[in-house]
C-alpha cells in the first residue's frame, strides 16, 4: 500500500505564514544520506551526499560550511556556468528560473520516493525532480519529469537527468571504454581543471566504445576495498553523454543524461517529458563496496529475473557459424548434456524462405525457418532438446534487417534513412535498422517474439542481437518539424515493445547481445536476464573486459563461455583449465564445437560443469570482491565471491604473465567472516598431487590477513606442462 503526503520530513523546519514548509530534506538508505534544501519558492539545492547522517548532524548540517548548490542547475541566468536543462519557450526567451512550488513523498515496501516540484517565475513551466531511496540497498534513484502550459510547444535543448557536485581533492574517476571485441576496459585517472566528457552516438547500442557508468574515488588512487567513493550509472538504452566540468570552483561538476546532440525536443502542450534514471550510491568501503551495492540493487530491481539461477548453455556460434543442421544441431545437445549443461542456443544461421541466411548480408527480417536447414523445423529441435534432457533457445535480430530481404522488399519505408537519399549500408554491406519511432515496427517487432512464443510455448531462451547502429539519419514516419526526434523515439519504441513482451512473456530468459558487448547498461536490463560481455571469447582477454563490467554489473548478468583452441577472434591458445576458470568467473556457458574436443577435455569440461552447480549459488547470488587488478600489472588478477552469510565463498586466481624467475604477490582475501573457520577445496584440479592446504582449515581472519600461497604453476606431466596457471578454490564453513 502506497502511503501518500505533502511532505515536511526535514531537519530544520521553518514557519511560513503560519505553517510548516520543507526546508531541508533527508533522503536516506541504510547507510547513506543525501540532503537537499527546498524551500518553498526558493531555489532547489543539495547540501550533501555521504555516510548516513545522524538527527543531530541533519539539524546542523547548513552550518557545516557545505556549499548550497543546485540540485537541477538550468541555463539563462547564470549563463557561464555548466547547466542540466536549456530551452527556448515560444517567444524566443532561452531562460529559466525554477522554484520550489512543494514536496511530496510516496512510500511503499521497499523505497521512499521524493518529488520536489518546481515552476518557473514567470512562465508556466515545470520541473518535477524525483529521488527513489531504497531502504535496503544504498542505492538512489534521481530523474525528473519536464512539462508545461505554454500556448505552444516549448523546445528542449539540454535534459540532463541529475546533476551532482563532487567536493574537489584528490579525487580519481573510473571510467570504462573499449570497441568491439574489446569492450569494458578499465581507466582510472585523477581530474584535473577542465572538461571530461563520456559519450554515446551510435542510436542502437551504447556500451562499446564507452559506459553510461563511472565511479569517482574520493580520496586519492582508487583502491578496491578501502576508501570513500561515489558511484553513478546512468540507465538508459540510447545516446548519452556524462559531463564533469572542473571550473575554478571547490567542485567537480558532474552531469548525466540523454546526449541532447542533433536531439532537440518538441515538448507539446502537457507532455511529460521523462529523463532516464540516474542512479547512484556512496561506499566506505572502496570500488569493490560500490558495485555491491550496484549488485544487490541490480538483482533485486533493475535485472529481469534477478533471484533466478542462470542455466548452463551451449551456443552454437563459434562451433558451426551459419551452418545450421537439423542432425548438428542435435549432436550439440547431446554433447552439452553429457557434460552436464541445461541449455542449448540455436545461433544466426536458422531462417530465411526466399533468401536464405547463410551468410550475413540476407534475411533479417524474414523469421522462418529455413527447411532445406531444419527440415523438421523447430519442433524437431524442440523434441530433440526434449529428448537429450536440454532446454532450448535461439538467435534473433528483429529490429534489423537486409536490403536482400522479403521484409524490406514489402517495406522499404520502414527503414532509418535519411529522407531522400540512398540507404546508408551496415554489416555484411546490406544492413539497415527499423525504424522503431513508428508503431507498426513495434508491432513488427513484437510479432517477431510473440510469434515465435506462440507457436513455440516451449523456447526457454531468446538470444537478442543488435548488430549495426544508426548511420543516417532521418525517419519517413517523423514529420519534418520531428526529425530531431529519432534517437529518443527510437529508443522509447524499443522499450515499448520489450514491456509488451516482458507483460506476456514475464520468465522467458533473454540475452541482450549487441555485436557482443554492445547493451551492457542498466536501461536494457529490466527487459534482459543477461548481456553477451563481448564477441571475444578469449580467455586472457575477458579477464580484463570482466573485471571492468563487473563494476557495475553482477556475475549472474555476465554470460562468459568456454570457447575453442586456437581462439577465433586472437587465434591464442590458451589451455582449456585457464578457459574454463575464467568463464566460470560470471554466468558459465559454452561457444564451441564439442565433437572437436578430446574425451580429456569433455571430461574435464563435465567436472567443471559439476563443480559450477555448487558454487552457482554464491557466484550469481554472492558480493563481490575484487582483490589484485590485472590493471595494475603485477602479473595476477583475483577476486572471490563471498555468499551474504559469509558460509561459502569462490576464490578466482589467474596468472597474467610468465617470465622464468618471477614474483608474484601473495593474494589476501576479503569478505569472510574473521570469526568463522572455512575448510578449502580446490575446484577444476588438474595436478597429479591436491594443493598442500586442500582440505585444510583456516579462519576467515587468517585468510584475510594471510591468504594462501598460490603454487606458479601446475604440478602435471612433462607433455602437458604450459606456460598458464589459475585456480578456483571453494571455501566452506566448518560448522
């Protein structure tokens, strides 16, 4: 039950004409508070945000020497200064200035939300900014809501989602980058004087080049499990931009938000115009303590089916590529469930009538099955799967598709394409995105997967790809005064269409692949199970793509698989333990061909496919911490993951480098409970002889002040002796 009211929850309140208004407002988490001041038909400002504070600490909070400065700065009146919201009313006037109107507060089970509404002076324009406080994540949620009873509609320039200052020091921002192949790398830099930018053009897929999400270490170089830092993930499924202004301030001046370039908004008379959220948490506790609290809020609200193991798969990409058969398709599932997998996933390759999709230039769009392929269609998939004791997924791309295409032959209007000129081609050289502003494309686009549901009630798995992003720009559904509407519309579609399918579809798994790594942002994640990390399956390689998603992103949401030797994106060849410890780092799969492996490699996949099934539990469901960074180049990455009562836990330790002679650092653990006593267990062994603590007891303080001497190598025969090492030890509590 809601519970609804003008609110006056406030340190410090005021009398005014004889009665109570909000003056200052606490927001507040188990461990953190923010406080803004809002008085009524005063500017909107924020006071603080840090460690919870006491009723005492509230009270005298303004006289802390805190700078007052505005929660939702907008632009007009203070022209030099970095600003969230710029517009240009009907008349020509580019100014605002935004007071507090009142306060209002919602609770329900789990969350307070605040809204504090505000108008401008003079015009009839409005500002609702909203903050969601989960009461059992320190986590917080901030947007707002833009509308107005202007004659005629009002132009929105600038619609950043939050603003927040940072106190300036040695502070040092986290940011990730990469490319296709290479996404989630992690940069750590401190900021200096000037302006910092993180963005987003590509209209379709947002997280390859850059994140929506950064961290910022407070008090010098980040360290993972010590010291203050602030995190902030921007949750949205299109173009971004991220700005920190460092002016000659105290402050660091931070902005997130929709990217507003080529993306001025026509807000017609009473439209609500809804930022994205932007969500954010503080932590005494380090990186590592900022994304367990992004996980734990990421699993309990924002991830689809958050509290639901995630099976163990096999995709057929990297085994067969387009080559789809009835009879290999089958072989698959009786390979992934001999060695113990739940799943088998169908890649590109399966569809197409009149063009057959056999390579990448044909077919999207045309979603039916490609009998002289699948002659008993997916049925005999279904029943094979069923047979081999799997469940069964498979590949789309629906909001793509080909100039080789029945759909695009029947409508060529459905395209983005820059009015009146040739389409602008993307892979396989015939590509091209629908147009999902215009609602029969979301109608399309829906059909794709309910159609297929429909027919096929018993698909477990949807694999969702996006392989182009948007490369001209125009849409014959927008009217020519809209066209600057097209990213926003875009992506507004497209989480129409995933709501429709998720209200009818609420337990179907879904994958959000993007050429790889391409959606890995918290807008897409109420509509997806998981992500594809990356394209790349290399084994060394994901150790530093994973490490860098995970600051944000839980392990049950990363899909990481076990993939062949030599690799086919860095044809390295990496020996098959090291694959598998490092996929079984995040949600366990397989992307190869099975009938290719040795006995010794299946059974040494089906062993570790075991030991996955006891450890599931703390690895998808576990917090996070990470222990020595492959960034920092000392020849080890490691991190463990620690269930919440502290009973079980999963060590990860994996070589980075190998030169004769070399030192390594000694990895102590964090997380375990000092008191408790944990019996260690080596998983995925491939020594002639147990490791000398195996089976052995330590408690959790020794651990942590201690950990465990990691042999450099394996102790196997002559022949099998390489130059990789890794462990994944399992702690349990000896009760």
């Amino acid at each position: 039950m809601n519970i609804k009211k003008s609110m006056y929850l406030f340190a410090g309140a005021s009398m005014f004409s004889g009665g109570l208004f909000a003056q200052t407002v606490a927001v507040s988490t188990p461990h953190t508070s923010l406080v803004i001041e809002a008085s009524v038909g005063g500017e909107l400002k924020q006071l603080y945000y840090g460690s919870k504070l006491t009723d005492g600490e509230l009270e005298n909070i303004t006289a802390s020497g805190n700078a007052a400065l505005p929660v939702y700065p907008v632009y007009g009146m203070n022209c030099q200064s970095e600003t969230a919201l710029a517009v240009k009313h009907d008349d020509g006037n580019m100014s605002l200035q935004m007071e507090v109107v009142k306060v209002e507060s919602d609770k329900d089970a789990s969350s307070t939300l605040t809204t504090v509404y505000l108008k401008d002076k003079v015009y009839p324009f409005y500002v609702n900014v909203c903050y969601r406080a989960y009461q059992d994540v320190d986590v917080i949620e901030t947007w707002t809501e833009i509308t107005h009873n202007e004659k005629n509609p009002v132009i929105l320039n600038q619609f950043a989602s939050a603003y927040l200052p940072i106190r300036r020091g040695n502070v040092w921002l986290s940011s990730l980058y990469g490319s296709w192949a290479n996404e989630g790398r992690l940069l750590q830099e401190p900021l200096e004087p000037g302006m910092k930018v993180i963005k987003n053009k590509d209209g379709v897929r947002n997280s390859h080049t850059a994140h929506a999400e950064v961290m910022f270490s407070l008090d010098g170089k980040p360290q993972e499990n010590t010291g203050n830092v602030i995190g902030a993930a921007l949750c949205y499924t299109g173009n971004y931009k991220l700005r920190i202004d460092t002016d000659d301030s105290e402050y660091h001046h931070f902005f997130a938000g929709i990217n507003e370039e080529n993306s001025a908004y026509k807000l017609e008379k009473e439209e609500v115009f809804r930022t994205p959220v932007l969500a954010f948490t503080y932590s005494k506790e380090g990186l590592s303590g900022a994304s367990r609290n992004f996980h734990r809020w990421g699993r309990e609200y924002r991830l689809a089916n958050g509290d639901v193991p995630r099976k163990i798969l096999l995709n057929s990409w990297e085994g067969v590529y387009f080559n789809i058969t009835q009879e290999g398709m089958d072989q698959m599932m009786a390979d992934i469930a001999a060695m113990g997998g739940e799943l088998f996933v169908m890649d590109d390759g399966w569809f197409g009538d009149k063009y057959s999709r056999d390579t990448d230039n044909s077919s999207l769009g045309d979603w039916t099955v490609n009998k002289k392929k699948l002659p008993e269609g997916i049925e005999g998939l279904l029943r094979d799967a069923k047979k081999n004791g799997v469940e069964f997924g498979l590949w789309i791309e629906p909001e793509m598709t080909n100039t080789k295409s029945e759909l695009y032959e029947k409508h060529p209007d459905w395209i983005v394409n820059a009015l009146g000129r040739e389409p602008v081609t993307g892979r396989g050289g015939t590509q091209l995105v629908l147009d999902l502003g215009n609602p029969e494309v979301q109608d399309f686009v829906f059909g794709v997967v309910d159609n297929l549901m429909t027919k096929y009630p018993e698909l477990d798995y949807i694999k969702w790809d996006a392989n182009m992003g948007i490369m001209s720009h125009g849409s014959t559904y927008q009217t020519k005064d809209n066209q600057s509407h097209l990213y926003i519309d875009y992506h507004r579609g497209f989480e129409k269409v995933c709501q429709r399918i998720r209200a009818k579809y609420p337990k179907l798994t879904i994958q959000a692949c993007a050429s790889g790594g391409g959606r890995a942002n918290y807008g897409y994640l109420p509509y997806f199970d998981e992500f594809w990390v990356s394209d790349n399956t290399d084994a060394l390689q994901r150790v530093y793509m994973q490490w860098g998603t995970s600051y944000f992103f839980p392990a049950i949401a990363m899909a990481s698989h076990i993939s062949a030797a030599p690799n086919h994106q860095t044809f390295r060849s990496i020996p098959l333990k090291y694959r598998i410890d490092v996929a079984m780092s995040g949600r366990l799969g397989m992307e190869i061909q099975p009938k290719n492996m040795t006995d010794e490699e299946k059974d040494l996949c089906r062993k570790a496919i075991a030991d996955y099934k006891t450890i599931r539990p703390v690895v998808q469901f576990g917090d996070i911490y990470r222990l020595m960074s492959p960034y920092d180049k000392l020849g080890v990455a490691s991190l463990m993951y620690v269930s919440p009562e502290k009973d079980k836990a999963a060590f990860y330790w994996w070589k980075m480098e190998t030169f004769v002679n070399q030192h390594l650092p000694r990895v102590k653990m964090a997380g375990l409970d000092a008191g408790k006593v944990y019996r260690v267990h080596e998983l995925n062994r491939i020594d002639n002889e147990p490791l000398s603590f195996e089976g052995k007891t330590f408690t959790g303080a020794y651990l942590m002040d201690n950990g465990l001497e990691i042999p450099y190598t394996h102790r196997v025969d002559y022949h099998k002796q390489n130059d990789y090492a890794s462990r994944v030890l399992y702690l349990e509590e000896v009760k």
